[in-house]
C-alpha cells in the first residue's frame, strides 16, 4: 500500500459552486520534434546544448514559471522521485512537540525586553497576546494545504499548486538561506548561554584568527559539533528525532515554568502600573499607548516563527486529517499561553524601565545579594535547551523544503533522495547540515531570530494569499481574475495602511488615513465575498470563516512586514536576486527536461484512485 499514490477522480462540474475537485494539469504540448531532440538530450549534456538552452530561455521561462502541479502529482509522481518513502511515524503529539520546540527558542527570552522596555511596557502581555492570534489565523492557512496536500514540501508545494513554479522557487530559497543563517547563528548562540551555565566566557571557547576580518575571525568548535550532532540525529531517523525533542522540550518547558513561578512569587502587582523613575517615563498598564502594544506585537512575533516547519512533517504523519490541525494550530495555542505568562512574569517582576533589554530574565537575578543569584544560571540552562529544541526542529525543516524542491527538478534531484533504511532526505540533510556548519565555524551572525524574519513573514503572506485563490480558483473551469484582482487590490490597501501607520505623524489626519484605509479593505472584502463563488470546498479541513480569517492574516503580515528595518529588506532582496539568476540559468532548463523526458514518471506503475465518496467507503483501485 506504501507504493500506491491517491489522486482523485475528476466528474464534470455541474456548476461552479459544485465543483469540488482539481482539473488535471494540462500543458501547451509540445511539437514531436521538441520531442525527441530534448528526450534524448539534456540542456546540461556539453557545452553547446547549454548554449542552445540558453538561448531558449524567454521561452522556456514563459512556459515554467507559470506552470502549476496538482495535489496529485505532489503526491504521486512529484513523490516517486525520492525513490524511498518517508515512513509514517508521527502523530499529533509529535507535531505539538515539534511545534513547541521550533518555536520556544531562546528568542524569546531576548525579545521580551526589547519589547517591554522600548515598546509595550507591561502591556507587552497583550502583544504577546495578539501576535499569537497572528500565528494562529497563519497556522490555519498552513493546516488546509497540508491535511489536503500531506506532503514534506510545505509552503513550496502550496504555492507550486498555485502561483506557479518560479512563485513556489523565489519563495522556497529564500525560506532555505533564512533557515540555514539563523541556524548557523543559533547554533553560536547556544555557546554563549552554555558558557554562562557553566562560568566560562564565551571568548574562550572561540579561537580568533587575527588575519581575517572583523566578523569572521571568531572560530567556533562547539557551534559546529552542535550542527554536526543535530544533523546526525535527523539523518537517523524522524522517529528518534522525535523523541530528543519531547525530552529537550519537556526539560525546557520546566525551566520556563520554573522563571514563571519565581516572577509571580517575587514579584510586586505595582510594576504593573508605577515604572521606576515616573518623572522620565510614562505611568500605567500602556505607556506608550495603543501604537506600542500593536508595535510591539510586531517584535515579540519573531518568537512565534518555527511552527512551518512543522507543516514540512506532514508527509511521516499517520492520520493527517486528525493529526495535523492538532497538532499546528495546538503548539500555537500552548506556546502564546506559555508567552502571555513569561511576558507577565517579567513585568511583575520589574518595572518596564528596569528591563534589561538584552537578556531580561536572566539579568534581574544576576548579581543579587539576597540569594536569587543562582537563578540566572537556571534561566541559561533552560535556554540552552531552547535553542537545541529550535535547532532539531529548523533542521528537519529545512532539510524536507530541500528534498521536495528537489523533487521537482529545479535543483538537482540528488537533494530529493530519500534513503530507503532510515526513511530521511539524508542528501538534503547532510548537505545543508554541513553548509550551516561552516557557517557557524567563523560568521559572527549576531542576529539569532531578527534575520529570519522577512523571508518568513513573506511566505506567510503568500501562503495565505495562495489558500484564498485556491478556493475561489479551479484552473480551466473558472476565471482567475476577479480573485487576483481582490488579492492584489486588498495587499494594496495592506500596504497603505502599513504606510501611513509608520510614517505619518500622529494627530487627527493620521487616524482618519488609518480610518478610511480600514473601511475600503473591509469594504473590498465584504464585495468579493458577496459576488465571488467559491469553486472548491475542503475534503477533510478548511479555514473556517473563508475568506475573511486569510484575510487578516493577509493584513497582519503586510503589517508586520512594514516594522522590519531597511537592511532586512536588503538582505531579502540580494538572496531573491541570486534564486533568480539560479532559476533563469539553471532551474527553468532542468525543469524542461525533466517535463520533456517524462521523467516524473509513475512509482511501480501502480496508482491509487479515489473520490470522495470512494475514499470515505475505502475502495481502491489499481491503474
């Protein structure tokens, strides 16, 4: 049964509103003659064949880059060319502990003081607060594409189903360089914390190497073990990758609980309320007003990326329709409960203004006299095993994006093996585990969570744009432009209002701008709503309240995305740059072949067939 792919059964739709299934995916056929010259000839065979790809390319990039797969072909013949499958392994309390520790790092023990002290104040409990909603109404995009779609690719393959190839390409590698960098620069965070724990600098576990630059002169031998043991552990198995991260994460969530207990047992209610030195700041439970819980929520939601990763796993899920809104949507709910209480402990604990805005937790007991001393170094064990949590789970991810991408040809599909014993991408898995090694060894990425930001909030935003058109769209039975004209008009008014929010000052014209860019979207939304059928309805799961929670998830990244500085929009466009050269000289081309050479071909011959009604009554067909 494990060499049997599902595909369902196409009836013609007796109306738009009816259709409740994926037309198959028909390309433009080529001509006989392309044919066989490109069966019998790769673009990458010598020198001259290169050539001549390349001067197919505006061709070649007109027809694949808008070229979209099916939940079919993802699960089927995209599937087959890992050779091996992933074995189903996991279940719902695998994902809630994945999910909790992707995204319980030590982030969050570094933006709560930023948050509290610049930003928030005491309110930053409520921001805390609304930036989970934000993960949460995000997690639901994700759980309808994998419950309907359980394959490793995540938010590649969800857009590859819709957006096209280059979309679903432009988005995945940049999602891989976030996650490669911000773990290189964990993996030398967890150095620092480690040599708090135990007495020792981290100046002297790191060897200078005083004739390279500033900024790669800092040799780090433990950051690199670290990587390496991780990369192992995943290479081994996802099963026993499973259970090191409920260990780690069940010892880390006893330490937070730990900072939770001492910060409302030792702390004063006052703080809420009376910062230290009321003649410089501000008074009460907002003192920077409405505009810094919102702001603030924008920074603490940094603490929430990890919880995709997740989505990579569906493919080793056992009971994907149960298993996965489960296990998302929970580790979201349990992690902002945890959040709410760290950021309410803090704030008990300290007047906003007294924060320390680097390692807040662990600042307010270091150096006390009256015995409280020690519970600095509790705070950096449990972080520790934070980052270890974060690090597991980041890995798995990346390594699953990578072996998928593979899976589609516009990388080489060495990426796309999966080794028939341990059932893992181990290619994926060691390569990018020694790429991130290297990095960790001498890049002094003092970034930790702010790096992956951008990339991470973009492809939320295009996930959720991708879950709206793929309900109101069906390729060849419905016209495509009334959604991406509210797509695009609705990101329009996102924008805006992310505009003015940021760079008009405050005063009466502000919040009328604010006002008017608030009823047009909701106007904009109501209309497309009203006029625009559905064309396809969820099998198993969907987003409920379609399309307004996708909606304000679309907003919200919009939002979050305007509060990112200038050099991360930088950062985004320098590596979107490099993915395209890649897919423009290479990609396009070993895309093409692999389209023309059938070389997505079916796994075994043997395919499986169902409907709805068929898979609810368990038949099974052998084509």
């Amino acid at each position: 049964m494990n060499n049997l792919c599902r595909v369902k059964l196409i009836k013609p739709p007796l109306s738009l509103s009816q259709t409740q299934t994926e037309t198959p995916l028909i390309y433009p056929s080529p001509s006989p003659s392309q044919i066989a010259m490109e069966t019998h000839a790769s673009s990458f065979s010598s020198l001259r064949a290169y050539l001549r790809a390349l001067s197919h390319t505006p061709s070649r990039f007109a027809r694949r880059a808008v070229s979209v797969s099916t939940s079919y072909e993802e699960m089927s013949r995209v599937r087959a060319r890992s050779g091996s499958d992933m074995r189903k392994t996991l279940t719902w309390y695998d994902l809630v502990g994945f999910g909790i520790g992707g995204m319980v790092g030590a982030g969050v023990f570094v933006t709560t003081g930023r948050a509290s002290h610049l930003l928030a104040g005491p309110a930053v409990v409520l921001s805390y607060a609304i930036a989970g909603i934000c993960a949460l109404l995000s997690a639901f995009c994700y759980t309808e594409f994998a419950v309907d779609m359980p394959v490793a690719g995540g938010a590649f393959s969800y857009l590859r189903v819709t957006f096209g190839e280059f979309a679903a390409f432009l988005t995945g590698a940049n999602l891989i360089m976030d996650y490669v960098m911000s773990n290189a620069a964990v993996a030398r965070g967890f150095t620092a914390y480690f040599g708090t724990v135990i007495g020792v600098s981290s100046a002297k576990w790191r060897l200078t190497m005083p004739h390279l630059p500033n900024g790669f002169n800092q040799i780090d031998i433990v950051a690199v073990a670290v990587v390496l043991l991780v990369t192992f552990v995943i290479c081994y198995s996802t099963r026993e990758s499973s259970v090191v991260n409920m260990l780690l994460t069940a010892l880390h969530i006893l330490f937070i609980a730990f900072i939770i207990v001492i910060g409302f047992t030792k702390g004063s209610w006052k703080n809420f309320t009376e910062p230290s030195n009321p003649e410089k700041y501000a008074s009460g439970f907002f003192p920077y007003g409405a505009s810094g819980v919102f702001n603030g929520a924008a920074m603490v939601y940094l603490s929430y990326i990890g919880y995709d990763a997740v989505s990579t796993l569906a493919e080793e899920v056992r009971n994907p329709v149960k298993d996965i809104p489960i296990g998302v949507s929970g580790s979201v709910i349990i992690v902002t409960v945890l959040y709410c209480l760290m950021a309410a402990s803090m704030s008990k604990l300290l007047p906003y203004d007294m924060i320390d805005t680097e390692a807040p937790f662990s600042a307010a007991f270091s150096g006390k006299s009256d015995g409280w001393g020690w519970v600095s170094r509790v705070i950096g064990v449990g972080a520790s095993f934070g980052i270890l949590t974060s690090l597991l789970v980041a890995m798995l991810g990346q390594a699953r994006y990578m072996c998928v991408i593979g899976r589609s040809s516009v990388v080489p599909p060495w990426f796309a093996r999966v080794h028939p014993r341990t059932s893992t991408p181990v290619n994926a898995s060691a390569f990018l585990g020694i790429f991130t090694a290297a990095l960790a060894l001498f890049t002094d990425l003092d970034v930790l969570l702010n790096l992956v930001s951008i990339g991470t909030l973009f492809v939320f935003y295009m996930v959720a744009n991708a879950v709206i058109y793929r309900r109101y769209v069906v390729i060849g039975a419905t016209n495509p432009w009334p959604t991406l004209s509210y797509l695009c008009s609705f990101s329009f008014t996102s924008i805006m209002f992310t505009l003015i929010w940021k760079f008009v000052p405050t005063g009466g014209a502000k919040a009328g701008l604010l006002s008017a860019c608030g009823v047009i979207a909701i106007a904009i939304l109501q209309l497309f709503h009203l006029m625009v059928p559905q064309a396809r309805k969820p099998e198993f799961w969907g987003v409920p309240l379609m399309p307004w929670i996708p909606s304000i998830s679309i907003f919200l990244n919009v939002f979050l995305l305007g509060s990112l500085d200038g050099p991360s929009y930088v950062r985004f466009g320098f590596f979107s740059a490099i993915a395209v050269l890649v897919y423009v000289f290479y990609s396009v081309h070993a895309s093409h072949d692999a389209e023309g050479d059938g070389s997505l071909g079916q796994k075994n011959g043997e395919v499986h067939v169902d409907s709805k009604e068929e898979s609810e009554e368990g038949q099974i067909f052998k084509v």
